[in-house]
C-alpha cells in the first residue's frame, strides 16, 4: 500500500535526522521523518552534553550554515564554559550541559512547526529501489512511502544488542527495539556492514550523593552561545531558569547573565580499580560476548583500568541531567558490567558511598555502514538517492551526527532539485575534515572528531565559522537573508577596523604614557603604527581603543576577529600558502570510471586502495592510507592523458 509521496524522507530522530529533516525541509523540499518513537526525538541517550573540543567547532558550523544543534542548545543549557581559554584560539571552544528532557522537547516543537516537514512514527524495514536509484521505502505495517532521496540517520538501532554482564537484549536503546530487518535489507541491496560498540555508564540518585566531598566545576561568569545570532542579540532567559533548580544540588554562586547549574568532580579508588579487576571474568568486554570495537577516546571504565594499569586514579564528572530532576550522569564511567558490580565500584568512592543507581549502565552493540561506500557528500556510491549520516557512518557523537545529518540533509534536497552536490574542503570547516576522514580512511572504531586531525586549525576557529560559512548557506538557500547580511556587517566592520589601524600611528605624547601605564606597559620612546603595536604580545585591543578608539564602540565580535587577526597574522597567511598549495590537487578530479587496473606502475596495494575507495579527487586519493606520494606521482601522469570531469554525483 502506497500511502504519499515526498521529496525526501529521513529515517531516524537523532541529531542526525534533526538537521537532516529540518534542512531539507527549509530548502523547500517536501519532507517526511520517520522515527521508530515520536517521544525520543532530540533524545541525549548518552551524557546531555554538547559541544567540547572540535566538537563545539562543529556545532558553530552546523549553526552558520542555518542548522539548529546550536539554537537548540542555547534554548536548553543549564551550563556553560569556555575550554581552553589559556591556550590559542584555534582551540577555544564552547561546551554546554543541556537540559535532557527540554533539548528533545524543544527540537520536537521545532521540528511540528516547520512548513513542508511530516513526522511520522514507524520503523522502516526495508528500502525501494527501480533501476540502481531509491523510489521509497516500506514500514513495518507495510505501508510504502515514496521520494527520490532517502536520508539514513539510524544510531545504534540497526541490529542492536544492549549488553550488561550477562545480559543481553535487543534493542537501539534502553526501554527500544531495534532495527533488524533494515540491516537485512541493506545487505541485499549490496551495501558492506560492520559491527560497532559503545556505551553508558549508570546515572545515578542525586538525593544519595554527598556534594560536599567533590570539587565543584562552576559554569561562565560571561554570557556564551553556540548560535552566532544569539551571540550579536542575546535572548530572553527560558522561562524554565525563573524556578529555582532542585534543592539537592549545592549551588554556592549563582552567575548574574544566566542561572546555571555546576557540575562535579570526583575520582576513582584503589578500591574501585582492584574490585574491577576481580570481576574482569564477568566483564562482557573481556568474556567475548562483545565483538564490536568500541571508540579508542571514550573507553569503558573497565577498559581503562587494564589499558591503564599504572594510573592510581582516573576523573570521573557527575553531570546533572536537568534543572529540576535528580538524575545525575556519571561522565567516564560506561561500563558493561553485571549490577550489582557497578553498585560496589561506584560506592568504593567517597562521595558515593550511599548512592543509589537509578539506571544501570549498558554497553550497546550495533551495524554500521563503513563510509568508504560513500562519496564525499554522503551519498551511496552504489545506489544513488541514498545518503548515510551519523552512528549508520561509523562515527560517535552528537555534534558529529549533527553536522552529517545537516551535509546529507542538504544533498538530498539538492538531489531532488537536480543541482550539483554541496561538498565542504578540509580547508573551509572541521565539517569537511570530518566527511573526508571518513570517506578517505579505513575505520576500526568509532569516529571521534579532534582538533588534531584539522591541519588547518588556525583558520577553522570556532569565532570565525560565521565568516568561513554563512556565504554558503546563504547560497544554498538555507541560511536566512538577514543571518547572511549580519554577518556581512560583521566582516565589513573588521575590514574597515584592520584598515584603520593600518592608517593610524601613535604618538609618544600626550597622555599616552599614562594609559599605558594603567595597563602595566612601558611609555613609547616613538610613535608607532597602531597595527604593528597591537601585533605585541603584551598588548591587547583594549589599550588601542584607550589610545586610539574608533569612531563608533565595536562589538565584541568584531574585537575578537581584529585582535586574532593581527596577533597570528604570520600563521595564518602560512596555512593560506599551504592551502593554495594542495588546491590544486583537489581540483583535479578522477573520473569515477577510472580504470586503476591499466596504471603502470602503481604499487598493488596503492591500486587496491584507489579501486576500494574511489576518490573523487587527486586530493582524495593522496589521503588514503597506503597511497604514497610516488603513486600520487603516478596517478597523475595518466589522468593529464585524459581531460578530468567535474565532480558529480
């Protein structure tokens, strides 16, 4: 039975399928969202936290391009902080603790209010093909819902298992099922599964837990956001913030901007490592009733007190989940052991000792897509109108679900409209580092995204996504009109103060050696041009605006740009060299017809790699682990024997 038609559907509720829908949807595409329940929409299964290192850089992102991770948080957070303050601006970056229940509400509400976007509740079983292309897909009522393009953002549903000790259930999800008929059917259309793992730890009875023996980590004392609008035009508080938070949690200061919630830190025992260790024969992780790899940065705690063995103590973080529950998560604590050898470790900690589990925790077990099989805007290289986005892609995270829901989101209703695919470089945002890693790189673990593997960091500041993105948004027809024209004010007004400095000196006279002295410096034995004297490391824009102010105050922002700017004007005119470098290897494309087998030459394993992964680019393929410069070298003697082609899905 064929019940409608639409343009696009995505399958899946996550941050994935949020941005996918939504952005879909905004670009004028009719939409369908199908979720196996309406109620876990926006749902945080593991710790409500968003953003961190890299992670608070994609979130910026998704938010320039006109995605709503960052809107959502900002409506939501009952903390928030800036990492890394001390350290260079390339990586300063937000993270936020969410409200769990009002971050999935307020993205539920979002999502019934947003023109051409449906929202149905039923589990996909199966995908529609006609001639290698998707015409649709079919519920478990057998009911058919037809479109061009289908978006995948499935998590951990696809053939889950939720394991602890000896446990074991199907299931995406504590309390859900899972997707078992949907890895059938992938596996029939032709596509290459694997298995991944990952976990959570138990949360935990606020009311048992004695405060007063951790150390409280307190949110800003500065107002901060994720979404660059609320950034320029802070909005009113939530409603929600005029309650106070539940009693039980000691808040000793309260921030004047916003009220906020601390969060609290505590470490593990002697104690609590020698009891897992005696019970490591009970341990799924070492027993074989886990097979799928779990990501190398967030380990189980039983996982790092044998990887570990020579640390006396690990941080562990009680993270509340809310303004007024008194469920707390116990951040680096995942673990798949039985019960009741979770409650003894917890309670061999200080803090800890009366408390009580109000959620055992799981490890969770589940099919995922190796994105090698996908091209560089998440599209199926095998079957065309189909597109992979989040934990379906081998990845973990949010904010990483988030920013290829909104990229696959995007493609699809492209697709429909017949337009060419919008692809992001390494160069323009962690979102195309993201993208290219996965679909250049052979992956054994989870995906996690990090600062260190962006190799043009300094230009991919979380302060400057707005400037690096909105444009593109804008083009694409998904960021609104008057986002894109704040941001052009804010580029402007940054030309404009980096020329008037450049045209302004300094003198040495009047009272300039009394300002100076207020900021602790030394008076000026000769004029200066402002520019060069704000390249100084001991002088901040403050002591230019005392100086020299300009016409009208700046804001904030546009501070932040001119100081950056000037003070690592030498490191970022190098990395712009080191882009313009490899542009011209990503613009050199490789027919997707590309006979490999016909190179001369070409190292069996370089071939074997170029033949699997099918790299859109020379960049691409230079990226592939066991593809050498030598092969590059090759490669690209034969591609000038024929004209390249344009990059098409």
């Amino acid at each position: 039975m064929v019940e409608s038609t639409y343009d696009v559907i995505v399958v899946g509720g996550g941050h994935a399928g949020i941005e996918a829908c939504l952005a879909a949807a905004h670009m004028g595409a009719r939409t369908l969202l199908l979720t196996m329940h309406l109620d876990t929409i926006g749902w945080m299964s593991c710790n409500p936290s968003i953003g961190g290192s890299a992670k608070g850089h994609l979130v910026r992102e998704i938010d320039a391009l006109g995605g709503v991770m960052g809107q959502l948080t900002d409506q939501t957070f009952i903390q928030v902080r800036q990492l890394n303050d001390s350290k260079g601006p390339a990586v300063h970056a937000l993270r936020a603790q969410s409200d769990k229940k009002r971050y999935a509400w307020a993205a539920r509400q979002l999502m019934e209010n947003t023109p051409h976007l449906h929202i149905k509740q039923a589990q996909v079983e199966a995908l529609l093909m006609k001639d290698d292309a998707i015409r649709g897909v079919r519920t478990q009522y057998d009911i058919e819902y037809l479109c061009q393009a289908v978006v995948l953002t499935t998590g951990t549903f696809l053939s889950g298992r939720l394991i602890t000790g000896e446990n074991v259930t199907v299931g995406g999800r504590a309390g859900e099922g899972a997707a078992i008929h949907l890895s059938a059917s992938l596996q029939e259309l032709g596509l290459r599964l694997g298995r991944l793992k990952t976990g959570t730890p138990p949360r935990l009875d606020a009311r048992t837990i004695d405060f007063h023996l951790t150390d409280i980590q307190y949110g800003s004392d500065t107002p901060l956001y994720f979404s660059f609008e609320n950034v320029e035009s802070p909005p009113p508080l939530p409603y929600w913030l005029a309650q106070p938070p539940h009693p039980v949690y000691p808040i000793e200061r309260q921030t004047t901007w916003r009220p906020q919630m601390p969060c609290y830190l505590i470490h593990t025992t002697a104690a609590m490592h020698e009891l897992i260790r005696a019970n490591l024969d009970r341990a799924p992780l070492y027993t074989g009733v886990i097979h799928g790899i779990g990501p190398r940065y967030c380990p189980s705690i039983e996982d790092k007190i044998v990887r570990f063995a020579h640390k006396e103590s690990h941080q562990l973080f009680l993270e509340p989940e809310g303004w007024q529950t008194t469920e707390v998560y116990l951040q680096g604590g995942n673990t798949s052991l039985p019960h009741d050898v979770q409650l003894q470790m917890i309670r061999s900690i200080p803090a800890l000792r009366q408390v009580e589990i109000i959620r055992t925790g799981y490890a969770i077990e589940y099919d995922y897509v190796p994105p090698d099989q996908l091209h560089a805007w998440l599209e199926t290289k095998q079957i065309s109108g189909l597109f992979n986005a989040g934990q379906i892609n081998g990845t973990t995270g949010y904010e990483e679900a988030a920013a290829q829901g909104l990229i696959a989101g995007i493609n699809a209703a492209l697709k429909v409209r017949g337009d060419k695919p919008f692809v992001l470089g390494r160069d323009q945002a962690y979102i195309g580092v993201l993208i290219d890693d996965l679909v250049t790189q052979e992956h054994t673990e989870p995906y996690r995204q990090m600062t260190s593997r962006a190799e043009y960091r300094l230009l991919l500041r979380q302060d400057n996504a707005d400037l690096r993105l909105s444009p593109l948004g804008y083009e694409i027809g998904l960021l609104p009109k008057a986002r894109y024209e704040a941001t052009e004010t804010k580029r402007q007004a940054v030309q404009a103060e980096l020329a008037r400095l450049q045209a302004t000196n300094i003198s040495p006279l009047n009272n300039t050696a009394e300002i100076l002295a207020t900021f602790g410096l030394s008076p000026l034995p000769t004029g200066v041009n402002a520019l060069q004297f704000l390249r100084r490391p001991e002088v901040t824009y403050q002591v230019i605006d005392s100086l020299t102010p300009p016409p009208q105050p700046l804001p904030a922002t546009v501070v932040e740009q001119v100081n950056t700017e000037v003070k690592y004007e030498g490191y970022i005119a190098k990395q712009h060299q080191q882009v313009e470098r490899m542009r011209r290897l990503e613009k050199k494309t490789i027919p997707p017809n590309f006979d490999y087998e016909k190179i001369t030459g070409l190292r069996n394993e370089a071939r074997q790699k170029l033949i699997r992964f099918r790299p859109a680019t020379v960049g691409q393929a230079g990226r592939i682990a066991g593809v050498n410069p030598a092969d590059i070298s090759i490669l690209l003697v034969h591609l000038e024997k024929r004209p390249a082609v344009a990059v098409n899905p």
